[in-house]
C-alpha cells in the first residue's frame, strides 16, 4: 500500500533552480577533455539529480536509474551514447556509490549545506548552532575521496566538514592544490573555495598553476608566507609587471626568458 503522506523531497521546499557558476563549468580539467556531446548530456543528467527524489542523485520513488535509464533520459541512441557514457565514466563526471546510485557530489554536498542551514533556520537562525547541529542527508551515500569532483553546483560555502573538523575541499583550484602540491597546501592559511573562485573570476587557471608550480618549488614557502589566497594573488601581479616591464625595454636589452623564480625570491 502507497503511503500518501509521505513527504517527497521534490516538493514545493525545492527551489526552482539551482546555483551554477561557470568559472567551475569551463576550467574543470576533466570536463575539458569531454566532448561536446558529453558536456550537453551532463548539463541534462544534472537538471534531472536536481529534480529527483533524492536531490543529487538519480533516483525516482524506488527506481534508481542504471545506464540504460541515464541512455533513455538522454535520449540518445545506444551506439551514440555509448560513447558519451564511456566519458562520463572515465573522467570521473559522473559517480556512483556503494548502493549503484549516479550522483553529483558537488550537488550532494550543496543539498547537505541547505538542510543544514534549513535546521539552523528552524531553531531561531543561529549560526553559532552549527556547530551543534549537524543533520545527516543521504547517511548511507559513500562518495570516494579520490574522485575529482564535478561542476555541477555552487561551491560550498564552507570548507569544514562539522562532523569531523577536517577540512573538505569541492572547488578544482583547492583539490588541485591538495592532490599535487603538498608545500602550498601546508601554508598557515589554506586557500578556500571561495577564495578560489574570486582567483578564477581574475586570472586563468594556466596562470594560477603557473604560480603554484613556482611557489612548490620554494624551500622557505610556510615560514615566509602565511595566506595562500594573497600570495598567488601578489604572485600574479608581480609576475605581470615583470613581464609588462620587459615588453616596454628596448628590444637589444631585452631578456627573452625572464627568470620569475629568481624575481620573485627577491619579492
């Protein structure tokens, strides 16, 4: 028997829209090597997690969608989507979980905040009680760490996961720090999701791996600098003046391959 009172999460309590930024969208290193194709079905198999009963998830009432459902949604024929799924897959786009449930873990993470700050809302909207309250979402979702994580959503809005006091990366320029440069991510003052959003609204992400690659190789990086965030941020500028001021020399003084990591030792 149907239980009509059951209350489905895909009520009227959902917003009509979700948050989506396209700094993330276009310098995700993974969702670059898709095809055009692959990106278009991905932007429709979010639309459909957001919409499902388990926001983030593709999951409806007691179907949980496989590959044939994701190729039916698409509406792509098998041969087609074949190919688009292999990409999917192997860049790790889409994820799935212990249960064989696809999902977004950037949306998941995203529904996890607002139920969160939902239950804050609900005791007076405190935000000291955040700290005490941390409702659980989706308990059984087991999203592996070392899959890089997909633009979907917003960034989270907090880089610290309450349960457990460690800090939870989602954004591609921090996990990118934390996966390959292990001398930046020691720094007193960590780089946030935030923060690096604000760095991919300014420069590019050629440009702010170039900087973390010449800050890498700095043996006295964590004693001379403390935020991560400012000193790319002075980092880039200084390399641009440096360069600026070599395009305006005479071209006999010019030097053809400017030596930043010397330069900015001296900054």
């Amino acid at each position: 028997m149907t239980n009509n009172n059951k209350p489905k999460s895909n009520g009227r309590d959902r917003s009509p829209s979700f948050q989506f930024y396209p700094g993330d969208w276009l310098t995700d290193p993974k969702l670059n090597l898709c095809s055009p194709a692959t990106k278009g079905v991905w932007m429709d198999i979010l639309c459909h997690m957001y919409l499902s009963d388990e926001p983030g998830f593709l999951v409806f009432g007691d179907v949980v969608l496989d590959a044939n459902g994701i190729q039916k949604l698409s509406k792509m024929n098998p041969k087609t989507f074949q190919k688009v799924f292999i990409e999917l897959t192997t860049f790790g786009i889409i994820q799935r979980d212990e249960n064989g449930r696809y999902f977004s873990k950037r949306m998941v993470n995203d529904e996890r905040t607002r139920q969160q700050w939902r239950e804050i809302g609900k005791l007076g909207g405190n935000p000291k009680l955040k700290k005490k309250e941390n409702p659980k979402v989706n308990p059984k979702v087991n999203t592996p760490e070392n899959l890089f994580p997909t633009s979907s959503s917003s960034s989270s809005s907090s880089n610290i996961n309450t349960s457990t006091n460690v800090s939870v990366f989602t954004h591609p320029v921090t996990i990118e720090i934390q996966k390959n440069f292990p001398s930046v991510s020691k720094m007193k003052s960590p780089l946030t999701d935030d923060q690096a959003e604000k760095l991919l609204a300014e420069h590019s992400m050629a440009e702010i791996t170039t900087i973390l690659e010449a800050m890498e190789n700095v043996p006295t990086l964590s004693t001379k600098y403390k935020s991560t965030f400012l000193t790319i941020k002075n980092w880039i500028k200084h390399r641009k003046s440096n360069d600026n001021n070599n395009k305006h020399q005479p071209s006999g003084n010019r030097n053809p391959k400017p030596n930043f990591d010397d330069a900015i030792s001296k900054f």
